[in-house]
C-alpha cells in the first residue's frame, strides 16, 4: 500500500519462547505500534507474543486474524497465540489490516508545532521525557521538522527505512514506498510523531513534504 506506514509490527525468527514477551514489550517501547514477536522451532512451529499500546485491542486483533492462527487468546493489552510458519505472511496481513482499520477510525492528531532541526537539542529531549509517558489520553506529539539534515540512511530488518541525522536523533519510516527508498536527499522536512528512548530523540515519519 502506497504512502502509509504498518499500523502493527510482526517480527519472526529462531528464537526461544522465553525472550519473545519481554522483545515484544520493548518493541512497543521503541516505536509506540502493536508488535507481534513470534519464536520457530525447527518444525516451523511458532509461539508468538503481542503487546501493544492503550487503545489498540490485540486481543481483537488475533480474533481477526484466527483462520491463520493454531490458536490464541489473551486479553486489551497482551496476548499469545501459535502458529505454523507458513502462515506468517497472511497472518501479517490480516494483523496489519486490522490496525489499520482501527487507526482509520481514530481521531486525526493535528500538528502541534512546527520545529526547525537547528533548535533540536537537549531541551527537548528534557521537555519530551517530562511529558511521558504517552498513551491514547496522552497522544505523541505530532509535529513537522524543517531542514532534517541527514547524515547516514539504510533499510532495516522487515524492508523499513532507518535515518540518523546530523544531531544523531533516529528517524524511521514503516514500509516505505520504492520512491522513498531511492531518495537520498540530504534534506528534507517532514511530519511525524517526536518523542525520546533512552535519552535520545526519536522520529516516526508519517509524512515527508
């Protein structure tokens, strides 16, 4: 789908059961999505983990998503389910409609300032993590950056596109399109949600202008 980023995330890989709830809450953390972390033994048998944010019911999500599931259940916020690994792709694509329906119905956040990327600093970082933690009554600032300076970009795990820029805060864009994967400006300015992990400013671009 053209101009849009995942609604969820839904990672997958040789890991043990054990790890896949704690990768999926610090998914969460770090991107502010639904996320989906799904550990395969060596039969192509999978165990997965879903955390998400206040808002986003995961356990509907699954429901939407049985016919490629084993089986599930859980509750609003975390959940578990199985599933054969032949059956992620169409599971991904069901959970990714299903968020993004939900996202559909929710209410547009409008864009609460317009920053220049000279006047990101230490500051803001402070007045960010001051205003955290975030959740559907507490939304993440949505704002447009001017003059983005890009130092480094590359495509990240799940086809995504990562970008550090010049005052080292992390951007990233979820499923971008083949335009954007091929443009290499060094600046551009663009609207997404600000906030901060671990200390530093991190930007989800929703939209570049």
């Amino acid at each position: 789908v053209a101009e849009r980023n995942p609604s969820a995330l839904v990672v997958s890989g040789k890991w043990h059961v054990g790890v896949i709830g704690i990768s999926a809450a610090k998914l969460v953390d770090a991107f502010h999505r639904p996320s989906l972390v799904i550990g395969l033994d060596e039969n192509g048998y999978g165990k997965g983990s879903c955390r998400t944010v206040p808002g986003l019911n995961v356990k509907k999500a699954l429901d939407y998503a049985r016919a490629f599931i084993i089986e599930g259940g859980g509750h609003d916020m975390a959940a578990g389910f199985s599933i054969l690994e032949e059956n992620i792709p169409k599971f991904t694509e069901k959970i990714e409609e299903f968020f993004d329906k939900e996202e559909a119905q929710e209410k547009i956040v409008p864009i609460e300032s317009v920053i220049e990327f000279n006047d990101l600093d230490n500051k803001a970082v402070k007045i960010l993590d001051m205003m955290e933690p975030f959740g559907k009554d507490n939304p993440i600032p949505m704002v447009q950056i001017n003059d983005l300076r890009v130092s480094e970009k590359r495509e990240v795990r799940g086809g995504h596109m990562m970008y550090i820029f010049a005052n080292e805060m992390r951007g990233f864009i979820f499923s971008p399109t083949e335009e954007q994967k091929k443009d290499n400006k060094p600046f551009f300015s663009a609207i997404g949600e600000l906030s901060t992990r671990n200390g530093e400013l991190l930007f989800i671009i929703k939209e570049i202008l």
